[in-house]
C-alpha cells in the first residue's frame, strides 16, 4: 500500500484542481491533512504506533485488541454479575433463614411468657402456702404447749381420774407431736417412779401382795410407756428403784429400759420385750417372763429365784451372780448366755440350750438338765455338781464328771 501524501491548500503549484481518481482504483480517500502544529506536526494527524520491528501497526491489528479488551471486560462484567446474583441469591437465603429463625423464637417466646407467668404465679401460691404452713405450725405448738402444761398439770392432781386423763392427753400429744417424745416419756417415768415407791411396812404373806400391787394410773403409765415404745427413744424410759410388784401387763414393751433395783416380784410379764434392759439387782422371783425376750440383758446378780422363765429367750443374757434357785427355764434359750456363779440349784433346764454357755463356778445342785442342747463336759466340770444333779447320759457317763460329782468341789480339779 503507497502511503498518502497530505495536501495542504487544496490546488498543487500550478493552481489547478487535483485529478480525482476512482475508489476502486485509487484506494480510499485519505483524509485532508491537518494544520501543522508550531513544532511542525499536523495538527489532528494520526499517531500510528510503530511495531516492535519499528514499523506502524496496522488498523485490523487495533481493532482486533480493542475487540479482545472488550470481550475481558463483558466476561469480568458477567463474572461480577454472577457473583453478585450468587451473592444474592446467599443474601436472599440468609435473609430467609432468618425470618424464620425469627419466626421461631417468636413462637417460643409467645409459649414461654405463659409458661413464665404459671411458674411465677405457682412460686407465688407455694410460697404464700409456705407462710401459712408456717404460721399454722406456729399457731399449732402453741396449742401444744397449752396442752402439754395443762396434762402435766393433770398428773398432780389428787383424783385418780383427772391423773389418767391427762395420761391420756400426753399420749395424744405424742401422736400429734414426735419431737415431743422424749420429753413426754421423761415426765411419764418420772410419774411412774414417783408413785410405784417401796411399802413402809414389808409384805408379810403372799395374799398381801396384791393389796400393793400398782395403781390403775401406774399401770396406765407404763402402759403408755409401752405403746410408743417402737417410735421412742427407750433409753429414756428410767423406772430404776421402782416398785411394781405383782403388776400384770403380758407383751408389755420396755426394751433398754433401765431397771435396775426395781422390784417385779410375782409380775406377770408374759411374752414381754425387755431385750436390752438393765435388770442389775432387781427382784424378779415368782415372776411369770415366760417366752420373755431377754436377749443381751443384764441381770447380774439378780432374784430370778422360782421365776418362770420357760421358752424365754435369753441368747447372750448377762445371769452372772444371778439367783436362779428352782426357777423353771424349760425351753430357754440359754446360748452364749453369762451364768458365771448362778445360783441354778434345783432348777429346771430340761431342753434348755446352753451351747457356749458361761457355767464356771454355777451351782448346779440339784439342777435337772436332762436332754439339754449344747451343754458339754468342759462346762460342766466348770460347775459344782452333786449326785442328785441330773445330766444327759453321755455327760454323766464321763469318769472326770463322775468323780468331779462325788467330790462337791466347785470346780473339778483337772481344772484349777
């Protein structure tokens, strides 16, 4: 292609019009030159950038970059446009999302706040119901302290009826109030040791026992006593010294009570609980304890003499020193029992069980053991025998026991 001469005024030197030549034949019509510039340029001239071999760049070379520029441009235009319609479309989820998350916490609010106001109102009725109870509570042992001082008062009085009634008001006060057991058992023993005291004059015949015997309010005491024994505090329950002989209460309820001294002669205690009770020194002869519970009493040195302890359990009782003369332990239960110097002289302990029972040093005079349990003659080498003592065959066919019964020593000599 021959490069295009500019024409400055229109008309060549010699003042005559250019020939126009064909555009089929001629190429295209460059465009009229402009004013040169002050540094010589034309001015609105065309810069043509020069190749990289230091040539002009053609026109379709231009154009195909502009064309590849602006294809860039659409696909990051339609790159961005995707990623915000993404983006939208996140917004819109998100927005959505929480709406309902909203929606949600509205619904639970809107059932909570009733739920609230039940629970406030609930705390609201149980604690004005707790300050009623607290206030009836005040209110009922204020009541009960009335009506303890007036049964306490009761028990001074000189009829016999009003003692028993206010008997009955302590015992009704137990029922009411348990803290107040051991209080009323305390007021009720001490009523029972200050009215079961010992005659002046001692009783002369056996027929006069029953003109001492205790009174209906002793009786109703102990009675008491023994009702609320299971839910009271037995150690409480202090008759030591006391006087009741001859009372009758068959099954009474007195375990761990402390009786020491106390006199029960010809006391009818059938089937009675006295397991644990403290009978050190008290008088129990001619009394009827047949299946008695003694298990792990202490009767050191106590009056059993002409007792009827038959079929009694006294599994681990402590009969150290205790007078047992002709008393009827048919029956008993005598295992690991103390006898350790009883007197048991004449006594009957047939089918009685004295396995690892403590015999040394008991009188056995006398005594009929005939087809008694557990009994050994180690232990009865421990005891003083004579001939008229009865024995299971096979303990009385032992030579050291026939010869430790002929020689009425305490203990047989192999022993000492």
């Amino acid at each position: 292609m021959t490069a295009t001469t500019p024409v400055g005024s229109g008309a060549d030197d010699s003042g005559q019009q250019p020939h126009r030549t064909d555009a089929a034949t001629a190429g295209p019509v460059p465009r009229q030159a402009a004013p040169a510039d002050a540094d010589g340029s034309a001015a609105g001239a065309t810069r043509v950038d020069p190749s990289p071999e230091g040539e002009p760049s053609l026109p379709g070379a231009a154009s195909a970059r502009r064309g590849l520029l602006n294809r860039r441009r659409v696909a990051q235009r339609a790159a961005r446009a995707a990623q915000r319609a993404a983006e939208s479309e996140d917004d819109r989820l998100d927005r959505r999302e929480r709406r309902a998350t909203r929606a949600q916490w509205a619904m639970a609010f809107a059932t909570l706040v009733p739920g609230l106001a039940a629970v406030g109102a609930l705390l609201f009725t149980a604690d004005s119901l707790r300050q009623s109870q607290d206030s009836i509570a005040v209110t009922q042992q204020g009541q009960i302290t009335d009506r303890y001082n007036n049964a306490v008062s009761n028990l001074g009085d000189d009829s016999e009826d009003v003692r028993l009634g206010g008997m009955y008001a302590l015992e009704r006060i137990l029922e009411d109030s348990p803290r107040d057991r051991e209080p009323i058992c305390n007021v009720l023993s001490a009523y029972v040791r200050g009215q079961a005291v010992r005659p002046k004059e001692p009783v002369k015949s056996a027929d006069d026992r029953f003109d001492i015997r205790p009174g209906r309010d002793v009786i109703t005491a102990l009675q008491i006593l023994s009702r609320n024994q299971a839910a009271s505090d037995a150690s409480v329950v202090d008759l030591t010294g006391t006087y009741l002989r001859g009372m009758e209460i068959d099954g009474i309820k007195l375990a761990s009570a402390d009786l020491r001294d106390a006199d029960l002669s010809w006391a009818i205690l059938r089937d009675a609980n006295l397991r644990k009770v403290n009978l050190d020194g008290a008088n129990l002869s001619l009394a009827n304890l047949a299946g008695a519970d003694l298990h792990l009493a202490q009767l050191h040195d106590a009056d059993l003499g002409a007792a009827s302890l038959r079929g009694s359990k006294m599994f681990s009782a402590q009969l150290a020193g205790a007078n047992l003369r002709v008393a009827q332990l048919r029956l008993a239960d005598l295992n690991r029992a103390n006898l350790r110097g009883a007197d048991l002289r004449g006594a009957n302990l047939v089918r009685a069980d004295l396995t690892k029972a403590t015999l040394r040093w008991a009188d056995l005079r006398g005594a009929d053991l005939g087809r008694v349990r557990g009994l050994t003659a180690e232990q009865v080498l421990e005891t003083r025998l004579a001939t008229n003592t009865v024995l299971p065959d096979d303990i009385a066919g032992d030579p050291r026991v026939k010869e430790h019964m002929t020689s009425g020593d305490l203990v047989h000599r192999s022993l000492l």
